[in-house]
C-alpha cells in the first residue's frame, strides 16, 4: 500500500486532493478567512496606531515589531499545545482568543486615554492566540491528507491563504476610504469611509464567522471521521522518540542542539538576515512612507498595492518551483537575493507611482525566486532525523529581522521622511539597499564553502547507497542459496533469509532524507 501512495501521479494527486475531505476544505476556509483577517489589521496596523491612536511612528514601529516577533515566538510552545489538545479544539481556542484581540482593538479610538494600554494587551492576546493557530491550521493539513496528496495539501493550504490576502487588499479601500474606489462607464463608486478601525471591525466578524464554521461543522465525528490513520503510527512515533540507555546528558544536549554546532547552516541562515529586512520594511515602513511621500489618489489604493506581492507569489511560486527543478538550490538562493536587494535601488530617485509598482512587481519576482527554496536547502542542510530541530531554528533569524528592523525603522522614517516636512526618502532606501545587498554579496563569497557542505552530503548519500546495494546484493546471493537449499531439503523452506530484510531496513530508512529532497 505505501508503494502505490508514493507512485501516485501530480494530476491523480490533484484529483484526489479535491475531493478530499470535508475537515481539510474547512481547514482551508479558515486559513483563507485568516489571510484576510490577519492581513488586513496587519497591512494598515503601524499607520492606525501611530496616527488615529495617536501614539507616534516609533512607537507603533516598535509596537508591530514586537507583536510580529512574539508571534513567531509563540508558535514554539504552540505547536506543543495544538498537539496536546488536537487540531479541533486547537482552533477553537486560539480563534476564540484571535477575536477577543481584535475586537479589544477595533474598539481602541473609542478608550481615550486608555487606547494605547488597551491596543499593546490585544497585540500580546492576538500574538499568544496565534502561537496556537498556525500549527493547529498546518496540522489540520497534516491530520486530514494522506501521503499521496499531503505535498500539494500544504500547497494549497499556503494559495488559499494568499487569495485571501488579495481578496482584502482588493476590498480594504472600498471600506476605508470615501474616495473614488472605481469608474465604469462614467458612473462612479465611492468607498464606504469607515476608516482603519471600521476595516478591524470587518477582520474581527470574519474571524467570528471562522470560529463559528469549525463549531458548527468541524465537529468531533467529522474530525475523527476524516483523520489520516496510518499504518502503526503509535509505534513509529515510540521508535522515534526512544532515546539511546547509555546516553549522557552532555550528548542529550549535543544531539538536541545539533544545528548549532553546524558552521555551514549558522551561516546561511543568518546571512540572510540583512535581506530579510526589506520584508520588515514592508509593513513596518512602506505604509506611512506611501502616505507621507504620494498622493492621496496613490495612498487611498495603498492595500492595491500591498496586494500586488500575495498575488504573484501565489502564481509565480509553483511557477518557479516547477522550472527551477533542476537548478542548485544555492543559485537559486544567490540570484533571488540578489534581485529582492537591488529592486531597492528603484526607489533611491525619489517617490514616483510607476517607479512604485515596479518596485513591487520586482520584489515580488525575487521573492518567488528565492523564499521557497530556503527551507529546501535547510532541509539539505540537515543530517538524517534532525530536519525538524534545523526547521525549527532557521526561523530565527526572521523573528530578529522582524524586531531589530522595528526598533530603528520609525525613528529612520521621521528623519529622512518628516510629517510635512522635507522628503529625502531616496536616500533611507539608499541605506536600507546597501543593507540588504550584504546577504547576496556575502553568498557569492561562501558559495565555494557552502558547496563544499553540499557535495559532502552528497558523498555521504552516495557511500550510504553503495553500502545498501552491497546489501542488497548479498541478500540476493542469500536468497539464491536459499532456494537451492530448498530444492535438496523440504525443511529449508522455512528458513529465514535475515540479509534480505536488513536491506529493506535500509531502504526504508532512507526514504525520509529522499521525501525531504
């Protein structure tokens, strides 16, 4: 039976993908509702707390910063939760705890003086609610699919949410703003004018709406009805769990801090990190940067334009992944890296519309290009059985972009870009294009070392299937004599032939690191 999963073909995959489960589709409706939800208090997030709560662009910087960090910190001891409580409950809980968040901060312009206070403790709950949802959504996928089609479950899990978030930067204009939304035959249509915190009101509804729908419909017996139940799940997850007897504690630590002590992945990971800012900027700086420096025909349509980046990544990604096969996971890497940092170069002249668009269009190419192939190449990276401890720790870096970029990004915006004063705002993407242009250059100059790591790895899959075919040889050869002893003596037929089975051992532990290529 494992055979005939792992030989099924992409289109049979996608057919049996849609017709999947009902458990799996609500899963997917609720990560799309959270692609609009999120997104939209995220996308317009440092402009309502710095500006209709008052509390200043630093501070709202930091504010962001601190809740996106936390987010991604919550998520190490959510994931323990969510497989505590099971994929049901886990949504539950962490929705419910998502939408007292939001409506604490939809309701923040109406506090006063408490506004500021109110807003940090609904940043922290919805920060804690979704250290519990995003592994519980990407276990659903993993509960609900079986080996054939569990690839493209996480796939379409990660489409879903990106349609989601252009849906709501299609339609947050038309719900902030009064101006026009769009002209069609001379006749007009106005947007509803219910400002930022009406836009939060929208998120938290649909975040109700999402609670509701896996109340209502993920119920318990479809949740067991529709859970994968592989073979002998129980005993591998003991095996894998089992610890060696004689094992120190200094080795427990070695073994469970193994990334660390890999010089290759330290670096490639953290490389990164100048690169990884200009993604910070775009939802830390870019926002008030369009509304300082354009006009206000421009900054009405600013989630048009922050929408532009889910939409491509959603069609180019698969896109890329699909023609890039072939291509060295580093190349990759090097010139996507590349691009993302010298598009910022687009923006040194000075604020142009044309200029502007172009500059997402490009960012967002060279996104598609190199941000799919970064967990690829960790898991190549990653000795046998410590993919999920290199997985989880590549995630670093992203939490430090995310918050070092906010403790400075607001005050570098008040200095070069000030609120009715001078714009020099070429010359902060100036600084923040040199920045990033470090990760690129510094990955030129490793490429020679990091390939190094590459082709040791190779060697090593190469002497461990020369050691299995050997193996497999010799099972064969003691198969032979088997059979010849069977044909001189009826009681051989029973006799064991161990060498065969210690090469399907081999084989089968071997299948992980392949699944992970």
């Amino acid at each position: 039976m494992k055979k005939e999963e792992e030989h099924v073909g992409f289109v049979e995959s996608i057919k049996i993908t849609l017709l999947a489960s009902r458990a799996f589709w609500i899963v997917n409706l609720v990560s799309f509702g959270d692609g609009i939800a999120y997104f939209g208090i995220l996308t317009l997030l440092t402009r309502y707390l710095g500006t209709d709560l008052g509390l200043g662009v630093e501070t709202a910087s930091l504010a962001v910063s601190c809740f996106t960090g936390l987010v991604t910190l919550s998520v190490l001891g959510g994931g323990w939760v969510s497989d505590k409580l099971g994929v049901r409950k886990a949504l539950l809980l962490s929705l419910a705890v998502i939408l007292g968040g939001r409506v604490v901060l939809a309701m923040c312009p109406g506090l006063g003086t408490a506004a500021g206070l109110a807003a940090w403790l609904a940043l922290i709950v919805m920060a804690l609610g979704y250290g519990l949802f995003e592994p519980s959504v990407y276990s659903g996928v993993k509960e609900y699919t079986d080996p054939r089609t569990a690839t493209i479950g996480y796939g379409l899990i990660y489409s879903i949410m990106n349609l989601g978030i252009v849906v709501e930067n299609f339609i947050s204009p038309y719900l902030r703003t009064e101006e026009v939304f769009f002209s069609i035959g001379g006749h007009s249509v106005y947007g509803l004018g219910l400002g930022i915190d009406g836009v939060y009101w929208i998120c938290a509804g649909v975040t109700l709406i999402m609670f509701l729908g896996v109340l209502c419909f993920l119920t318990k017996k479809v949740d067991e009805r529709d859970r994968y139940k592989g073979p002998d799940n129980k005993e591998k997850a003991k095996e894998q769990q089992a610890e060696p007897a004689d094992e120190t504690w200094k080795d427990r630590l070695r073994r469970n801090l193994g990334p660390l002590y890999d010089k290759r992945f330290l670096f490639f990971i953290f490389i990164l990190l100048p690169v990884r800012t200009l993604f910070a900027h775009q939802f830390l700086t870019m926002p008030d940067y369009i509304f300082r420096c354009y006009t206000p025909q421009v900054s009405a349509k600013f989630e048009w334009l922050a929408g532009l980046n889910p939409l491509i990544i959603s069609i180019c990604v698969p896109l890329v992944a699909a023609l890039t096969k072939k291509v060295k996971v580093l190349d990759m890497m090097l010139i996507g890296t590349t691009v993302s940092a010298l598009t910022t170069f687009l923006l040194v002249p000075g604020p142009e519309a044309h200029r502007l668009i172009l500059y997402v269009i490009l960012f967002s190419l060279g996104e598609a290009l190199w941000a799919s192939r970064f967990l690829e190449y960790v898991a190549d990276l990653a000795p046998s059985g410590k993919v999920g401890a290199y997985m989880g720790l590549a995630g670093l870096p992203w939490f430090l972009a995310k918050f070092t970029t906010g403790l400075y990004s607001g005050r570098v915006l008040n200095y070069f870009v000030p609120e009715g004063g001078v714009d020099h705002s070429g010359q902060m993407w100036l600084c923040y294009a040199f920045i990033a242009m470090i990760s690129p250059v510094a990955l030129f100059l490793a490429r020679g070392w990091l390939q190094e790591g590459e082709r040791s790895e190779e060697t090593e899959g190469a002497a461990a299937e020369s050691a299995s075919a050997v193996e497999a040889e010799a099972g064969a050869s003691g198969t032979s004599a088997s059979q010849s002893g069977s044909e001189a003596s009826a009681s051989a037929e029973s006799a064991p032939a161990p060498v065969p089975g210690e090469a399907g051992t081999a084989a089968a532990s071997a299948q992980p690191d392949k699944n992970a290529e």
